[in-house]
C-alpha cells in the first residue's frame, strides 16, 4: 500500500484517518479482524510503535475494540459507523 504522507499532520493521525474510510467504505466489515500491528506496520511502511498508537487510538475512540488473546476488531456499533460515513 503506498500512501503519501502529509507534512502537516503526525503519521499515526493519517493512519487512522485511512482505517476510518476503510470502515466507513464497507472494506472493513463490522465485527472484522484486524490485521496484527507487524502485519500493519509493514504494509504501511511505519515503525511499529506509530502503527501501535494508530490502533490503541483507535480503540479509545471505540472504533475498534480488542478481544483476549484474539486480536482486535472493527466496532460492531452501525451508528457509531454510520457517523463515520
């Protein structure tokens, strides 16, 4: 995935910014797993840890939520999708 990155605005903001059109496109799905933060960080071209607090700021936005020892997955709450679109 090749992203251009913004001067003006911290990577790990646009990282999320393109996790919530993904979510808000339909391709990521309601309930989905999601990749692992290696996994991300990789595909991104980051270092792991701005990767880490993309998806840990996700998740305090309740965007995304993590299960015990399975990973993290995409909000199951439509209308908090719903306000993303």
């Amino acid at each position: 995935m090749t992203i251009e990155w913004s001067e003006g605005k911290a990577i790990y903001l646009q990282i999320m910014d393109h996790i919530i059109k993904e979510i808000a496109a339909g391709t990521l799905k309601p309930g989905q797993r999601m990749k692992s933060v290696r996994e991300y960080a990789v595909e991104f071209g980051v270092n792991p840890n701005t990767m880490q607090r993309a998806l840990h700021e996700l998740e305090r936005e309740h965007i995304l939520f993590s299960a015990r020892n399975t990973g993290r997955f995409v909000t199951e709450d439509l209308k908090k999708i719903q306000t993303m679109k």
